[in-house]
C-alpha cells in the first residue's frame, strides 16, 4: 500500500501539500468549512479499545507505558499472524510515513536523551517477553517477529503522533503467562492512524480530534477467555477519531490541531511543554502576530488602561532551551536563583512593551519579568490579590436582567482596575509596573484554589470565583486587533465615528463561539452553571448554559461525542443537590 492510495478516499475533503518553509508536508482543506462542521473521520490503525489489545497484559517494570506497550502487541500480532492482510499493509504505512521527531529530532534528544536510552533497553525486554508468550502459546505466524530496531522505531511514532483520552481503568487484563503481575492504576485511550497524524499543531488551532464512541474499559470479568489473539484481531476497528473545524477554513488552509490540552497557558510554558515532542512551537500565538494572551499588563496611560499582552518571536529548534521543571518545594532558595531563566523563552530584557491602542510604553521586558517574579514567589503578594479580586465580582456583579459577556467584561476591565488595594497589589513597587487582574498567574492560582483546594474559598465565593474565571476568557481571548479597554465594551458594536467600536463581538453567541477554540472557556461555563443552578440563580445558570451551547455549536458533533451538550442541555432537569460539589 502506498500513500496515495490510502489518502484517495479522503481527496475531497483533505489532500497533503508540501510545506511553503519547512520542505515538509502539511494536511490542508480540499473544500471550505465552517465551525461545527466535521472535515474528516479516520478509523483507528492501532487501537487500545481493540480486543486483541484489550485482552493483552502489559508487561510490568519497563518504562514503556502500558497504553504504548498495548498499540505495539496489536502491531506484533498483525505482523505475525497477519489475520487482515489489509491491516498489516496499513501498519507497514504506519513505520513508512509517520514522523519519529517527537523522540528523534536533535531537540528530543537534548530533552528526551535519557528516556530514549531507556526505552531502547525497555523494547528489547518487551520484545523477548512478547516471544517467549508467542512460543508458549505454539501458534505458527505466517509473517516475521518484528526486530527491536522496528518496534523502537513504532515506539517512537507513537511517541510523536498517538492520539490520547483520558480514562479509568482497573487492573490490566492478563493474558494467562506465569510471569505475568497485574499493575493497577490509570491508563489513557490511545489511538494512532495515518491521516490523523497529519494536521499542523496550532496553540490556536482550526480543528477539534474527537474520539468516537468514546471508550469505557470493560470489567475484569468481561474479558475475553479461551480466544485467540488471531481472532480478536480479525474485530473492527473499534474507534474513529473525528476532526471538526473549530474556526472556519478555507480550501487550501492548512488544517491544526493542539497537541496538548490547550487551556490558558503563557507562551513559554507551552512551548515548554511541547519541546517534549521534540519541536518548538512557532504558530501565530507563540512567535506572532497574535500576542500572549495569558500575560497581560495595565498601560499606564490613565485615559487608556489598555490590557497590554506581549508578542511571542521566533525561536530556532537548534538553539532553543525550555524553561527548567518547577524545583522541589523545599529547595525554594533555587527556585528563587532562577527567575532570570525562569521565563525560559530568552526574552531581551531591553525590549519594551508598546500599548497598540495609545502608543505608551508600558514597560520593559525586564521589568515585566521581574513583576511576575513577585507574585509567582511571593504567596502573601498573591493572597493580597485574590481577596480583592473575590470581592469585586462578588459586590459588582451586573443585574441578571442586563448580564452579558459585556457586562461581566466590564467588571474586570473597569472595576477590578478601579480597586485601590487590588491596583496596589497588583503593582510592582520597583518599576510601577501593574500587573492585569486577567494575568494566567492569577488566574491559574484562583482556579487550582477552586478546583484543588475549594475548602480554602469559602462556598459563597465559588459563584464569583467563576465568574472572574468566565471574564478573564471573554477579555483576554477576545478576538479583537488591538488591545481591549472599558471604553472597548462601552462603545456600540457598529459605532465606528470615535473609533471605539468593533472590539468585540456584537452578541454574547458569536462572541463564546470565537473563543470556544480554547478549552477553558467550555470548562469554566460548565461550573459555572452547575455552581449557579446548585445556589438558586436560575438567571446566571441559564446565561452560562446559553454560553455553553454556543461552544457547543463551535464543536459541533464533537460536543455531542463528548457529552457536553447533554450536561449543558439538561442543567434544569437535574436535582439542584446533585449539582453542587
């Protein structure tokens, strides 16, 4: 089987393009799409639903993953036994096509070295047990055991282009051998197809992958006895993997995808983050021209007050470091010795940052860095900031009969930056650099404080604690070409005499489904009606169920698959005690 081949089927709706800088190739649209709409399906190649990999028991002690090792013992069997001959020519595209620079590229190396020595250790291992299993069972295989330079290679495009869901899973299923132990704990979906593996990875992408149906493991009790591997792996592929446009494409755009869970993360983290798979990121949100949407500063400009958020740069593969793993908590004196390469993206600290709707310098780089340094090290500085923030959207939350996406803006863009002991907490006493309410350090400590430690807020504040978490989304991922003020909110939509208008979306709807690529945003909706239905306001609940299905709509039957529209359709016709958490 050839490339051309196996893509015919999906010429209408994908086609692989060469890429205009890189000299590789890039799956793009063949026709144009609009949010909701699915683009293309793809049937698993390898799948840990299957049976055959369902019914195999993980060999203990190696570093592979037991997901991994389940997408290589499905791989081994069709090698062997060849049960679908068109399977195994499938495979053999699998290890002809797919890119290994996930653990192979010279910067996986430098990341990944030590876990790339392990793993060729640990596929030798693997592959000697998996053997000597074949040999217990005496069945003759028409094909060849595949070597341990082949199953390293499969491991490494696993490593590169699996994709994953989240599930439970009880002890692993045994396959019968004497020196088989079952290892208990969480395993996650893992599926690896061809065109899947194609799409552009984006920190704002155009597309959604979904798995379809979704998979829940069966009961140890369930599982198959007494059949062989060559018959479970004659079943049907067991999942597609569905991709739906989140934005609209266009025929000829190239087609994205995150390749972590794209919530709201500052450039450098995620970059970081991805350096794991073996490149750096440089898509419009991390090099330009969209700025870093979780790292937002206030001008200074009094008449402005523009939300002020830094723009990424290009980074070579070559020469890039990722930023250092958080550091031990008790070796806090080396978390401090690091600021300076904390921020891990090599920013000139001589740089300044422009304000792009008054021209006002807002600051330097370094004294931005140094700003963050404080209330990322200093927990009594962030405390002084939550506390006022918890009560701004608790005493200045809009009447229900006027509450929009706008007006729950507002509060963050006009109040939170009207409040004197939040503005003095949020300002470094150095260089008078403030620090936007909006910034993903003050997020992310409220939200780990909610969702990690929700003892630590008091149940009252669970309500606004959301709705500061649903502002910062609507301001910070607004999808407006400079940056947002008050005045951008209180201006009219059309009005466009002043200047002012045509920030933001004109409806709460096309606002949500413009921002609906980032995942926090459904999330954060989710509690918020839950929270809001558990405590009597039906009015908040039910704008948040709104907002919700308009993510929905974004997602289209991935929203379905993943069960978000049901818990957003169904907020009303559940008990309020079963809402409440």
């Amino acid at each position: 089987m050839i490339l051309d081949d196996y893509l015919a089927p999906y010429a209408p709706l994908v086609r692989v393009a060469p890429h205009p800088d890189r000299g590789d190739r890039v799956l793009v649209a063949a026709k144009d799409f609009s949010p909701g709409e699915v683009v293309f399906s793809e049937p698993a190649l390898l799948d840990t639903a299957h049976a055959v990999a369902q019914h195999f028991g993980p060999v203990p002690g190696l570093s592979i993953a037991p997901d991994y090792q389940r997408l290589m013992y499905e791989f081994v069997v069709h090698a062997v036994y060849q049960p679908v001959p068109t399977s195994a020519a499938a495979h053999a595209l699998l290890l002809a096509e797919l890119s290994t620079d996930g653990m192979a590229s010279a910067l996986a190396e430098r990341v990944n070295g030590e876990r790339n020595a392990q793993y060729r250790a640990d596929v030798k291992v693997f592959r000697d047990k998996i053997k000597k299993r074949f040999a217990k069972r005496g069945n003759k295989g028409t094909g060849s055991f595949p070597t341990t330079e082949t199953l390293l290679k499969l491991l490494c495009i696993i490593e590169t282009n699996v994709h994953s869901e989240d599930i439970k899973t009880g002890p692993a299923a045994t396959s019968g051998d004497d020196d088989d132990e079952e290892a208990e704990g969480e395993e996650e979906h893992c599926v690896l197809s061809v065109v899947a593996s194609m799409p552009e990875h984006s920190c704002k992408p155009n597309a959604l992958v979904t798995f379809f149906p979704p998979f829940s493991p069966a009961p140890d009790s369930a599982h198959t006895v007494g059949v062989s591997d060559i018959e479970l792996a004659k079943a049907e592929p067991v999942t597609h993997l569905l991709f739906t446009a989140l934005q609209p494409i266009a025929a000829g755009d190239v087609i994205s995808i995150a390749y972590q869970e794209n919530s709201f993360l500052p450039t450098r983290v995620r970059r970081g983050n991805l350096a794991n798979r073996g490149f750096v990121c440089n898509c419009r949100m991390c090099a330009g021209p969209d700025p870093d949407f979780a790292r937002a500063f206030v001008c200074a400009n009094p008449m402005c007050r523009a939300l002020v958020s830094p723009v990424g740069t290009l980074r070579d593969q070559e020469s890039y470091v990722p930023p250092p793993p958080p550091p031990d908590a008790e070796n806090e004196d080396e978390e401090m010795d690091n600021d300076d390469d904390e921020n891990g993206d090599d920013e000139d600290p001589d740089a300044q940052l422009v304000c792009g709707r008054c021209g006002e310098v807002v600051a330097t780089m370094g004294e931005v860095i140094a700003a963050e340094a404080r209330l990322a090290h200093d927990p009594e500085a962030m405390l002084a900031v939550l506390s006022p923030v918890l009560d701004v959207f608790s005493r200045n939350v809009p009447a229900t009969d006027t509450f929009s996406a706008r007006t729950l803006a507002s509060v963050l863009l006009g109040d939170c930056l009207d409040h004197p002991d939040l503005t003095a907490a949020l300002t470094d006493p150095d260089s008078g650099v403030h620090v936007s309410p909006s910034h993903f350090l003050v997020y992310d400590a409220l939200k780990q404080l909610l969702f990690f430690d929700a003892d630590a807020i008091d149940r009252v504040m669970h309500v606004p604690a959301l709705m500061y978490l649903v502002a910062v989304n609507y301001v910070a991922l607004a999808p407006s070409p400079r940056p947002l003020a008050l005045a951008s909110l209180h201006a009219a939509p059309s009005d466009e005499s002043d200047g002012e208008g045509g920030d933001v979306p004109a409806t709460d709807a096309e606002w949500t489904r413009l921002i609906a690529w980032n995942g926090d945003v459904q999330h954060n909706l989710l509690w918020l009606m839950k929270q809001a239905r558990a405590r009597g306001n039906l009015e908040l609940a039910q704008w948040a169920s709104d907002r919700g299905l308009d993510t929905c709509a974004a997602m289209g039957v991935a929203a379905s698959a993943s069960g978000a529209a049901i818990e957003f359709g169904d907020v009303f016709a559940r008990p309020r005690s079963l809402l409440a958490g």
